[in-house]
C-alpha cells in the first residue's frame, strides 16, 4: 500500500504522493504482487524548524 510504504521508508504517509510520482508504472496497483522495485523520491531533510511545536526538541 502507498502510504504503509511511504511511512515506513520516507517517514510519512504524506510523501504518498511523491512516491506515486516517481513510480507512475504500478500507479494502479493498491497492494503490490511480489517483486516490484520501487524507486523512492528524493525528500527534503526536516529540521527541527519545519517540524510542527509539538514534535520540536527543545
């Protein structure tokens, strides 16, 4: 499922998208069959500043 392996590997859900992108030949797929290769996007480095108050470490 997209967004199980954008959390798991991109470390959120929300970059589901971003993999969809990079990976538009199994867009169709919901579950995938076995031995798929999927490319992961590039992502920006969250710092500290971008994270929201309640995830900030002080």
């Amino acid at each position: 499922m997209w967004d199980s392996i954008a959390n798991t590997q991109l470390g959120d859900a929300a970059y589901s998208d971003k993999l969809m992108n990079a990976n538009l030949q199994y867009r169709e797929y919901y579950t995938f069959p076995a031995g798929i290769v999927l490319v992961l996007p590039d992502i920006p480095e969250r710092t500290s500043d971008t994270l929201p108050p309640w995830k900030q470490v002080k």
